[in-house]
C-alpha cells in the first residue's frame, strides 16, 4: 500500500518545483513588449527626471522600451489610479513621489488604496525639504524667522496641496503657532520664483530645488527637514535641531505597480532598479538633484511607505489641510 504521506509530499514538493520553474521562466521573459510607465508629474519636474533616468536604463538593461507618460493631475492621483486600475502584467508602472502618501488623506478619494491597490517594485531615494528665504530677511536661521514672525503675518510659498504645503503649515501653524498663511502656486517652480523674487517670506521645497540659487547667493537656507544634516550645505541646521525635534519631510521617489503583480515581475524589476541606481552616472545624476539614494528590497520599500502613510495622516489631519 502506498504511503499516503510520501506521496501527499511528493506532489507538493513537485507543484513547488514546477511552480518555481513557471516563475522563474516568467521573470526571466519579461519583458516581452515595451513597458509603460505613467509618471506622477508634469514634465521636467523631480519625479519626471528621476523616473526618466531610471527608466532609460532599465531600457537598455532589459530589452524594451520604457515610454513614459506625464499624468500630474489632482497631485497624481490619476496616475496612481490608472496605474491601480491596469493590468497586473508588468507592462504598467508608476513614478510618484512622496506625494502619493499625503494624497491617501488630503483628499476624500484618491480613487485608490496606497496599501491594497498598488505594489512597490522599486525606490530611487529621497530629498529633504529646505526653508529659505530671499537674502534681505534678516533671520539668518528657523529660529530668528520665527521669532521675528511673532504677533506677526507669516506668508509661506509652495505648491498647492503638496507635501511641502502641508510640512511648512505643520510647521509654522501647528508647532510654532504662528500666524502663518500659506500663498499657494500651481508647482514648485513658481512658488520658488515668489521667493526670489522676494513677492512671499518663505519657501519650503525640495533640495536640489534650492540648493542652486542659495549656492549662487540668491535664497539663504534657514533649515533643512531631513534627520541629519545635508553633505550638501552642511551649516545649515535641521529643523529638528532648531527645536523641532523628529520633524521630518523627505521627499522620496518610488516605482509601483498593480497590487496582484507576480511576485517574479515585482522582483526582477526590483533587481535591476536596483542595479541601474549603483551605476556612476545615475548615482551622481540623482545626487546632483539633491537626492540619498537608497536601493531597498520591496519588502521594506512596503514598510516604509505604510510608515510614511500614517506620518502624513496624521500631519494633514492635525493642519486641516485638503483640497477638496
């Protein structure tokens, strides 16, 4: 008689076996056509950049074209949800930013769920946020600003609905209690205009958007809201230092795809994301942009976005913040 326990282990150990051979010849012939990837802001931006060069070598490494196409409305939740809503194939992607993690509260329905509709395959890295102001203010650092805005109006410029907007509200209205009014523009790019051209008090951006015109001695950095301070202005202070202790606004880029994609196709893009941010060219580029580049497992890229999702909750919950 056989062994009915033999033979119940035989044929799981053969259905493993023949599964593994299945996702392994899955990963290894994808992809088979070019891969689209929908790409969470307008063209030229931060996440366009980045998304661009990774993508490009990805191209290369791959075999197939990665076309990218720039679908920045409602703060990319169209992209998000035309992303959620595909395929679960491989051949749609996403590029987005940190953005997408506020999105989840600052809007009644995004049109999709961060955590269940959407699978991490990749992450590039991230960028600290900076407050600066024009060089004629005279607050030399976060401290001064605030103390010279007491009994005051404190004007902060940035884009509408954007995790800068809702950092520096936090901020200036939350934990300093200030009088703070937030001067809203339809990106980055003009809010740091504002700036320059001395027209609102303060900017809260991104890095790599700053670090040109305060090295070039047109906007003076007061603070950056990373953990540490950034190698890249090294005597400017964190905001956490400033008396804000675990203030932290990081905006980081990273790649998803449909939440039912197979784990083969989540970890071969994942690899050779990878891959492609340790290679020279790419490395400097994305630091050029004022960007820590950190290739994670999707694993912890999963971890870390669900840590970010309640951080931000909670944040524009507190501000009142929503565009809606």
């Amino acid at each position: 008689m056989r062994n009915p326990t033999l033979s119940t282990t035989a044929l799981l150990v053969a259905t493993i076996l023949s599964g593994a051979m299945l996702t392994d010849s899955l990963a290894q012939s994808y992809p088979a056509k070019p891969v689209r990837m929908f790409v969470a802001s307008t063209p030229g931006g931060y996440v366009d950049r980045t998304s661009r060069l990774v993508s490009d070598k990805l191209a290369q490494r791959m075999g197939q074209p990665f076309v990218l196409e720039n679908r920045a409305g409602a703060g990319g939740n169209i992209a998000g949800k035309a992303t959620a809503e595909s395929v679960p194939d491989g051949y749609t992607l996403l590029g987005t930013a940190a953005q997408i993690a506020v999105n989840a509260t600052l809007y009644k329905d995004p049109g999709f769920n961060l955590v269940t509709d959407l699978v991490p395959v990749g992450i590039a890295g991230g960028t600290p946020g900076v407050f600066a102001v024009h060089p004629s203010n005279p607050a030399h650092n976060l401290r001064e600003l605030i103390q010279n805005a007491k009994g005051k109006r404190l004007t902060h410029a940035s884009g509408v609905g954007t995790s800068s907007q809702v950092a520096a509200d936090y901020l200036f209205r939350i934990l300093a209690k200030l009088d703070a009014e937030h001067v809203p523009f339809k990106g980055g790019a003009p809010a740091v205009a504002a700036v320059l051209g001395n027209q609102v008090e303060v900017l809260n951006s991104s890095l790599g958007s700053v670090l040109p015109h305060a090295r070039a001695g047109k906007l003076r950095p007061l603070g950056v809201a990373g953990p540490r301070r950034d190698p890249a202005m090294p005597d400017v202070p964190t905001v956490a230092e400033q008396g804000y202790p675990g203030f932290a606004e990081i905006s980081w880029i990273a790649f998803f795809g449909p939440s039912k994609l197979p784990a083969a196709i989540v970890n071969r893009l994942n690899n050779e994301i990878n891959q492609v941010l340790v290679l020279a060219d790419v490395n400097k580029a994305l630091v050029d942009l004022g960007m820590e580049v950190t290739p994670l497992p999707p694993s912890n890229i999963a971890d870390y976005v669900k840590s970010e999702l309640v951080m931000w909750t909670r944040i524009v919950k507190e501000t009142g913040v929503t565009v809606d």
